[in-house]
C-alpha cells in the first residue's frame, strides 16, 4: 500500500479543523452580513425581563459555584488517572487493581466529606 | 507498572498508618459534623502513635523500597518517630487552644496528620520528585493550617501569605529539580551521587538547578535573605501551629538538605558549600538581632527561629556524619523546647487579641510554678545552657564545624548564642524577678500539663545523657 | 496522493452533512413529536405553493429568519467574547464525530479506506476533550452578556455541565476495562464477537449500568429538558439571553448536533456501532461472508451487501437513540437544581465507581 502525506492523523486533524472552523465561521458571518442593524440606547441596555439594570453584572455570585469547581477538578483529575489503568487492566493484574481500589476509596472519602459538608445541597 | 511487593509495603508502614488516621478523622468529622467531642485529638494520637511504633519496629531496615525512590533505612525511621512526637504533643496542645480561640475545625487535626505524613515522605525520599510530593503535601495542609483561625485577620493574612510565598518556593525548587534532571538524566539521589561523584562538567544548566534548588531550600527553612515570609506568618497562624510549622516542617526540610545536598552533591560542595555558608552567617545574625528588638513574645520566638535555622545550616556546611548526626540530635531538641515554649506562651497569654506581650510574663514564675518552671527549661535550653539538650545541640554541631576547618562560622555561632541569651534570659528575669500584676487564674488542663511536663522532661533527660541519642542517630545517618 | 485528499473531504463532507441534516430534520421532529405527545397537530402553518411537506417547511422558515435577524452584540458587554462564545458552542460537536466509524473499512483496489475520519488510538479521550470545550461556550456567554440573568444561567450551565462530565468519564471507564481499547473502531470490532455463542457482546449487555449512567449524564451536557436549567424554554431566563439571529441559532444547532453525535457515541461505545448481530465480512469469518447464526444456520451475502448493511445498521442505530433522547425530552419534567446536584454527586458518582469495581473484579474471574 503506497502510503501519502493524508494517512497522518495530524493532516487529517488539520483539515477536519478547518471544515468545521470554516462552516462555523460561515454562521457567525452570515448572520452579521445580511442581518439588518440598528442601534439605540435602551437596546444597549442589558434585557433585565423589563427592569431598568441598577448596576453591572459583575457583581459577587454564590461560593457554591466555586466550590464545584474545585470538587470537579479533583475528580476529573481522578477519571484522567484511570483512563490508562482501565486501557491495561489486564496487563496489571490483581495488584494493579488493588492499587486503584486504594486510590478509588482515599477519594471516596474526600466525596463523601464534601457531601456531608453540604457542598452539593442548594437552597 | 512494577508489581509492588510486601516489602515496599512494611517500608512506608508508618506512613500509611498516618494517612488511614487522617482518612478516619475526616471520616468522623464529616459523619459528626464538628460535633465530635475528644474523638478527633484521640483518633489522632492514637494514629500517630501507632506510626510512631511502627518507625520504631522499622528501625535497623536499611536500603530502598518502591523501585528505588523510597528510602527505608534508620535515619528515616529516626525522622519519623520525631515527626510523630511532634504531631502528638502539638495535638496535645491544641483542644485547649481550639477552645479559648474558638475555633471549631475538625480538619484541623486531619491537616496535621496530612502535614505529618508529607513530612515522613520527605524524610525517606530518595528521589527528588518523592521530595516534592512530600513537601507539597506538608506545605498545602501547613497553608490551611496557618489559615484556619478564620475570624481572625491576621491568621487570614498568615495563611495567604504563607500560600503565596510557599508556593513561589515550590516552583523555584521544582524548577531546580527539572534543570537538574535536563543536565543528569534522573532523579534518583543515588544516580545523582554517582554522577557529581564522576568528572562532571559544571554547565549553566547544573550551576543554575542547583541555584534554584538551593533557594527553594532557603526557603522552606526559611534562611536569611529568603525569610521575609515566616515572622508574619509564624505570628499570626495559631499558636499551636505556629509551633508545629517552625519545628515539624524544618526538621522535614533539613532531612532532606542532609540527603541531597549533604550525601548526593557532597562530591560537588565546591559549588555550594561557600554559599551555604553564607546563608547560614547571614541567618544567624540577622535572626538573632531582629529579634532583641521585638515587642512581642511569639514575634521573638518567630525570629528566634530563624537563627536556629542557622546553627543548623552550620551542620550542612561541616557535611561530616558527626555534623549529620548533630544536626539531628540539634533538631530533636529543638522541637522539644520551641513546642513547648509556644505552648506555656498560650496559657500565659491573659488578652485575647492573641498580642503575647512581655508584660502579660511578670511574675508568673511564682504565681503558676509548673508553668515557670516548664518555660524556664525551654528557653534556657533555646539559649543553649547546659545540662540542657539545646547546650549539647549547639555543641555537638560547632565542633563538628571546627573538625572541618569552619572555624569562623562556629565563632559566629558562638557570638550569636551570645546575643541569644540576652533575649531568651530577658523573659526568665520577667518570669521571676517582678510582681506579678493581679490575680491570674489559668485553666491548665491535664492533657497539657502531660504534654509539657513530659517535653521538659526529656530536654533534660537527653542533656542529661546525650550521648546516648547521639549513639543512636550516628549509627543512623547515612 | 490527491485522490486521499478527495477521499478525507468526501469523507468530512459526509459527516458534517449527517450531522447538518441530522439537526434540521430535528428541530422538525421535535415539534412534530411533541405535538404528537401533547394531542396537537404541530407545526404545519410555512407552505411554499402549498406544499408543506409535513411541516418540514417550517425549520426550513426558520433558519432563514435566523440568517436574516439583526445580530446583536451588546454594547456594555465583552464583545469578542461575546462574539466567539456561540463558535464553542457548535466547533466542538462537528470536530467530536471525526473519531467514530460511520462504516466498516472499505477495500477498494487494494487500498484500506477506513470510514472514520480520524484513526485515533485515544479515540475515547478525544471525545471527552472536544465534549468538555462545550462548557466554555456557555460560560463565556454568561459572562460576556454582562447581564445579571446572562451571568447567573452561565454558572448554573457550567457547575451542571462539569458536574455530569465526571459522570460521563467514569461511566466510559467500564468499556474501556472490558474492551481494552480507547479506539472507537477496534471497540466497535470487538463488540462483533459472541458471548457464550448466542449473544452479541454489544456495551450494554457487558456494561448495562454505564449506559444507564451515561444516557442521562449526556443527555444533561446537552442541556435539554429534563436538564434544561441553563436555558430553560418555557420560563427561566439563562446565558443566550443577549444573544440574537444565527449566533443564537447556532447555541441550539449545536444542542441538536450534539443530540446527533451523542447518539453516535452510544451507538459506537454501546450498541455495537455498525456492527450487525451474527453478520460477519469473509475476513473475519473464514472467507464465508454472510450471516452466522448460533444455531448453525448459514445466509451468504456478498461483501458489498455487508458494507451496506452495516452501514446502514449505523444510521438505524443513531435514529433509534436519537429518538430516545427526544422521547425521554417530552417525557420527563425538569429537575430542580437542588436535585440535578444531589443526582450527579450524590448518586451516579458512587454507583459509577461501584460499576468500575464490579466490572474490574468480574473481568479478573472471568480471564481467571
């Protein structure tokens, strides 16, 4: 089999990368050429349901936000480890599964602290 | 993967002792729900005595467990009995503290025993990256711990501070690390020894690793000019952590000096040990006289530590196993008496913006006599009198100085004890020789009383006899 | 040389074309089955000539009012963000389908033209990379908007699309134990084999909980009802608030497009991909193409048929789940937030683990 420069996944990538930059960039720029535009104060004003906004939404929002963030990163840290444990399960044997377990349960507990910590109930 | 065996196992028993206590402290605070009574400090202490049992069985182990990475010998195991004496008296001090200050953290004694087990993997680490896990998982639980009075301000401002610096420290030494693997080629201390030990070829690559390898030590250990960070924060973290962080963790870091600075690049001390000692010169000055001019006695305490951090670098200087074992007896001593010193300074302590003025000492020496009696051996030891353990300490370590020609570091050490006892015997005299201003009475509960007498029991029980722990950490030093 | 190059755009034209209709015809079947389940009649009003082709005409009325809408950029918001977040929205959802095969490998003179777009042996993770980018467009509309409502609906977007893309990667953890293999297309070859003779041994039947954790778990990271709390229709203002025209079609076009893709990946990772029950191609059955059943019976079928029926066991497949995602859509009323939390944390997360645990220890007796 004669082998071309289009059987590298990187090529490959490039040209998928372009297609679908390239079909959204023809939305975005669709859209903004054949729209008609008009402009006037109170359009620029943030819609606030009908309320006349007071002040900028940059203001403080919820902790809990945060505190998921942080719970997240831990976590998909965690499922980053397992992909290549899971890929060579078989090849690790009983130890490599013990190991995880181990792993699993430390986590497990800092799960379960977050939960009794009421990380995950809102109001 | 390497299939890990019962050996690698039984060489981190202690290790894994401590992280199933701190699992099962979480686990009691989370299902309690902060309403767990004495069950959080027994948990703890049981768990950190068990650890210490097992370092103890461990003694006598020599070698490398976990495909090399892991050292399980008896200087580790040594370290390791030490970190878990440390943790147990701190967690003897602090339901007490918890109380008067108000603070209801249940994590508090789970991030003691996390910063204990950092400090137990630094201590066996044999590779550098092993290093650096030890570390961040020591200083990240120190971080929470500096924080964790969090109605105060200036325990807010310690534990930001202590994250911000602490961890600028930790990307210059992981950035020495990763220079030093990019000249080398491994991480492993034994590869490294080999290497300096070989004729190598000192490049810009090799000189600024070890550079930043050095300053990233400087600061964990906090020597002069990298120690702008720790007043502030050994005086506004908790008192009872500011006594964990300024003895725990420093022993943690000197171990370590000792294995890759002291054993791995002591082929190499050409390249290091002219800055080394002027760190240790410099740390030990400017410790000392910044800290006759405080107004406040844990700040003192803060800046004495400091200087302390500068005897002990005379240790890694002198780079002989006698300086070695020195530096360890120094360390245990140490620990003891500034503990304890940080201890007695809580109960003593009648104001409770936490300000520990000089004032607030006159007189106790009468009025409270377990309390004056328990200081006095601490500071005079911290002064370095004998038959006190600090004396021996001090003694041990500028001989061996003198030994290997350092003389003009162990006359400024000398010079420095000097200035030392004038600050250190200032709160004797307050303690005994003034009135005392009013009735004073103190809550002394039996679990501190134990802790401190037992503290000052073995400061003069190893000054007493120190030839006998120097015995057993010579034979231990590698 | 050029004719791979023809070959790859054929084959991203394909695909990108699957998904385009696959979205249109969507936003058709929606209402059309929603009508269905409500007892109306549904869209049938647009008519070129009269001819209303079943409502088909209204999507088509639609997308032209899209196009042709003023595009707003808020004047008091982050313009460029502002401008790019909806190109997060949909980028991902088009580049995610380039890993999974679409069909068996084709033999055509000599040469092996596999129908996937990307061979990658990280398939799995290239999913879930491209499946978390989705998070940033919502976020940076909230945030861009600089609208309170805009800000809040972002960050009930983000927490919930994070939260349930933890469920999404532990519930895959379970295949990729049992199949050894990140790589959709040696997943989708090893979902051909038979277990104990008779039965196809398709993810669901070796991984039935992963499926029922990852069907919901997906469905949540496409933000439709019963997860529609980002941008719930009906009453709850969220993050495309400040948004008009196409750039606010294109959040929704990528909601339908990933309702296609999405139905791809199950198809691929849980119902064998284009994998037939008992049809196996001559390679893979001593030169006997055709179908094998367990009881012995033996129905030849040329090689061409295969690929055409594979390919179209495919289609079927995508449909099928496509249809299932809508039907549990109009089926199910929304989740409170309170609940949508405690469901991801609190309950999938401890059974996902449980199921890694149970798959790990079975497949240790199994290969005992």
């Amino acid at each position: 089999m004669d082998s071309s420069v289009f059987d590298n996944n990187l090529i490959r990538f490039l040209f998928l990368f372009g297609a679908a930059g390239g079909l959204v960039a023809f939305f975005v720029a669709l859209s903004a050429w054949l729209g008609p535009k008009s402009m006037n104060e109170t359009k620029a004003e943030p819609f606030e349901t009908g309320m006349i906004p007071k002040t900028d939404a940059r203001r403080p929002f919820p902790i809990k936000y945060y505190l998921v963030a942080i719970v997240f990163i831990v976590f998909d840290v965690e499922v980053a480890f397992l992909y290549p444990w899971a890929v060579e399960f078989r090849n690790l044997g009983a130890a490599g599964f013990i190991s995880m377990m181990i792993f699993l349960v430390i986590l497990l507990v800092g799960l379960f602290y977050a939960v009794r910590k009421r990380v995950f109930e809102w109001k | 993967m390497i299939p890990v065996s019962l050996t690698d196992i039984q060489g981190v028993l202690p290790e894994t002792i401590v992280v199933i206590a701190a699992l099962a402290v979480i686990m009691a605070d989370a299902i309690r729900r902060g309403h767990s009574g004495a069950l959080l400090p027994v948990l703890s202490v049981l768990g950190l005595a068990a650890a210490g049992a097992a370092a103890i069985f461990l003694w006598g182990t020599s070698g490398t467990v976990f495909n090399g990475t892991v050292f399980a010998d008896g200087f580790a195991s040594f370290f390791k009995v030490l970190f878990t004496v440390i943790g147990i008296l701190t967690i003897l001090f602090s339901p007490h503290y918890l109380k008067i200050t108000g603070v209801r953290l249940g994590e508090y004694y789970a991030l003691i025993l996390t910063a204990v087990f950092g400090m137990m993997v630094m201590a066996s680490a044999a590779n550098l990256l092993m290093l650096y896990l030890g570390l961040e998982t020591m200083s990240i639980s120190l971080y929470v711990l500096a924080g964790s009075q969090r109605g105060d301000v200036k325990s807010a401002e310690a534990g930001m501070k202590y994250l911000v610096l602490g961890a600028f420290s930790s990307a210059f030494l992981l950035y020495g690390i990763a220079l030093l693997f990019a000249s080398i080629g491994s991480l492993d201390y034994e590869v490294i020894g080999t290497f300096f030990a070989s004729d190598f070829h000192p490049g810009p690559l090799l000189v600024s690793g070890l550079a930043l390898l050095m300053v990233g030590f400087a600061f964990k250990v906090a020597a002069v000019p990298f120690h702008f960070w720790s007043p502030d924060v050994y005086d506004g973290a908790p008192t009872t952590v500011t006594g964990f962080m300024s003895t725990g963790p420093k022993a943690a870091a000197f171990v370590a000096l000792i294995r890759v600075f002291g054993v791995a690049l002591a082929p190499a001390s050409s390249l290091w040990s002219g800055v080394l000692t002027v760190l240790a010169i410099l740390t030990m000055t400017v410790g000392n006289v910044v800290a006759i001019r405080q107004t406040s006695v844990k700040r003192m305490l803060a800046y004495s530590a400091i200087a302390h951090a500068g005897y002990l670098l005379v240790g890694i200087v002198a780079g002989t196993k006698a300086a070695f074992a020195a530096t360890g007896y120094y360390l245990s001593a140490y620990a003891l008496m500034n503990l304890g010193a940080f201890a007695v300074l809580i109960l003593l302590n009648r104001r409770d913006e936490g300000s520990y003025r000089f004032e607030d000492l006159r007189g106790m020496g009468f009025a409270h006599p377990l309390l004056g009696i328990t200081l006095s051996v601490f500071l005079l030891s911290l002064t370095g009198v004998p038959p006190t353990a600090g004396f021996f300490g001090k003694l041990y370590i500028f001989s061996a100085a003198v030994e290997q020609g350092h003389i003009v570091l162990a006359v400024v050490g000398l010079l420095n004890s000097a200035v030392g006892a004038y600050y250190y015997l200032r709160v004797i005299t307050l303690l005994y020789m003034a009135k005392p201003e009013g009735e004073s009475i103190i809550v002394q509960p039996a679990a501190y009383r134990f802790a401190l007498v037992i503290s000052a029991l073995l400061i003069l029980v190893i000054g007493i006899f120190p030839e006998q722990l120097l015995r057993v950490i010579t034979l231990a030093v590698p | 040389m050029w004719i791979d190059l023809v070959i790859l755009l054929a084959k991203i034209a394909v695909v990108f074309a699957g998904i385009m209709t696959g979205a249109f015809v969507l936003t058709w079947a929606e209402r059309k089955q929603s009508a269905l389940m409500a007892d109306r009649i549904g869209a049938n009003r647009c008519a070129i000539l009269g001819i209303k082709l079943w409502g088909l005409i209204n999507s088509l009325a639609d997308a032209l009012k899209l196009i042709f809408k003023e595009d707003f950029l808020p004047p008091k918001g982050l313009r460029v963000l502002h401008a790019i977040a909806p190109i997060f929205a949909m980028f991902p959802v088009f580049v995610t389908f380039a890993v999974l095969p679409f069909g068996p490998p084709l033999q055509i003179a000599g040469k092996e033209i596999p129908l996937q777009i990307l061979t990658l042996d990280i398939g799995l993770l290239y999913i879930l990379a491209f499946g978390g980018m989705a998070v940033y467009g919502v976020m940076l509309a909230g945030w861009a908007s600089n609208n309170k409502y805009s800000l809040l609906g972002g960050m009930r977007g983000s927490a919930q699309m994070i939260s349930y893309e933890i469920i999404i990667g532990l519930s895959l953890i379970g295949p990729v134990m049992v199949f050894g293999t990140l790589d959709p297309g040696r997943m989708v070859v090893a979902q051909n084999d038979l277990l104990w003779g008779w039965l196809p041994k398709w993810g669901i039947i070796v991984q039935p909980l992963a499926f029922l954790l990852f069907l919901p778990a997906a469905m949540a990271e496409t933000k439709r009802a019963p997860f529609d709390l980002p941008e719930g229709e009906s009453e709850i203002i969220g993050f495309s608030l400040e948004y008009s025209g196409m750039r606010w079609g294109m959040f929704f076009l990528g909601e339908f497009a990933e309702i296609v893709v999405l139905g791809a990946v199950m198809a691929t990772v849980f119902f064998g991909g284009y994998q037939v029950p008992y049809l196996f191609s001559g390679a893979e059955a001593a030169s006997l193409p055709g179908f094998h059943f367990p009881w012995g019976g033996y129905l030849p079928l040329g090689e061409w048929w295969i690929v055409a029926l594979r390919v179209l066991s495919f289609g079927f497949k995508v449909l099928c789940l496509m249809w299932l995602q809508m039907q549990i859509r109009w089926t199910f009323p929304r989740f409170r937030y309170d609940q949508l939390m405690r469901v991801s944390w609190r309950e999938m997360m401890p059974l996902a683990l449980a199921n890694i645990a149970v798959t790990g220890i079975v497949i240790m007796l199994v290969s005992r």
